[in-house]
C-alpha cells in the first residue's frame, strides 16, 4: 500500500523549472496548492485503499467522458449551476492528474534531451526545458494522447505516459525543424 502522504502530494504538487544558482543547469522545484491538497487528503482519507495509479485513471476517465456528459447536461439541464459545477468538477480533475503526470513530463524531457545531446547535428540540441514544455503542454490536454489508452489492461499510466511523451516530443521538434527548412 502507497503512503498517503507522498500520494497526496503527487496529485496536489506542480512542478516548475528554477536556475540553480551558481550552476549551469535548471532543476525541477514543486510547489504546492494548498486547494488541491485538502481535495487530495479528503479522497484518501474517504477511499483509503486507492492507489495513485487508480486515482489518475479516474480523473483521466472523468476527462475523456466529458464532453459526452457535458452535451447530455446542456441538452437535458436547465440549471446553469449543475452545468458550472460539472465545469469546476472537470478542472479540479484536469488540474490533478497534470500534476500527477508531471514528474513523468521531466523524465521524459530530460531522456529526450540526452538522446538529442549525443547527436552532432546542433538543430537537434533541444533544452530539457524546452522538451519538458512541450511534454507539459500534452498532458495538460490528455484527451489527445490519452484516446489509445485501454482501462481494461491493467498496464501503467505512466509508462504509457512516458512513452508517449517522448513520441510526442520527438514529433513536434520534427516539426518545428521542418518549419525552419520551408
């Protein structure tokens, strides 16, 4: 079983990019949302036996399935307020599975850049931060990257996410490289 304290702050820290002082490189420092935490610490503490791992796949579920519920409330609600707090419902649930992938947006990033490193084309020399953006940026919009994604195969969010992520890196620095050549 998961330690609930490294389990909420998981979900509850967001990662940003800082210079180390008096070094050449940036290191990845979290920051927490007291919000999002006291959200976390009343789902641990209510389904005491959920893993991480189940958690973000309901957020993720909850974001793939909601524009299907979002058009069923628009059609079939009236009530304004039912729809907004469906909306504040989806963010909470965006904003907590980001911060839970985030960690694997850095590993991804820096795997990334290490692979374009070793090249001796310069075109291909990527920032970490640079990979880590465009890795952010993907998941912040997980329906995308997410829509391959099988619930019923009990494989890894996150190593489907790291996979991913890479592909996706790799493919837009292909891109942005090709827009420079045209």
């Amino acid at each position: 079983m998961q330690d609930p304290e490294q389990m909420i702050d998981r979900f509850s820290r967001r990662i940003y990019l800082k210079d180390r002082v008096g070094s050449a490189y940036i290191a990845p420092i979290r920051e927490s949302n007291r919000i999002l935490r006291s959200i976390m610490e009343y789902l641990v503490e209510t389904s005491p036996n959920n893993s991480s791992e189940d958690w973000a796949r309901s957020f993720l579920k909850s974001f793939l399935g909601a524009h299907k519920i979002y058009r069923l409330l628009v059609k079939s609600v009236s009530y304004e307020f039912l729809i907004n707090l469906y909306l504040v419902y989806l963010k909470i649930c965006q904003e907590l599975f980001f911060n839970y992938l985030q960690s694997v947006c850095w590993h991804a990033a820096i795997k990334i850049n290490q692979m374009f490193r070793s090249s001796n084309n310069i075109d291909l020399h990527y920032s970490i931060e640079d990979c880590f953006t465009i890795a952010c940026i993907s998941i912040y919009q997980p329906t995308k990257i997410f829509k391959g994604f099988d619930f019923q195969d009990r494989s890894s969010l996150e190593g489907y996410a790291f996979n991913t992520l890479k592909r996706v890196i790799k493919n837009q620095i292909a891109k942005e490289l090709k827009s420079k050549i045209n």
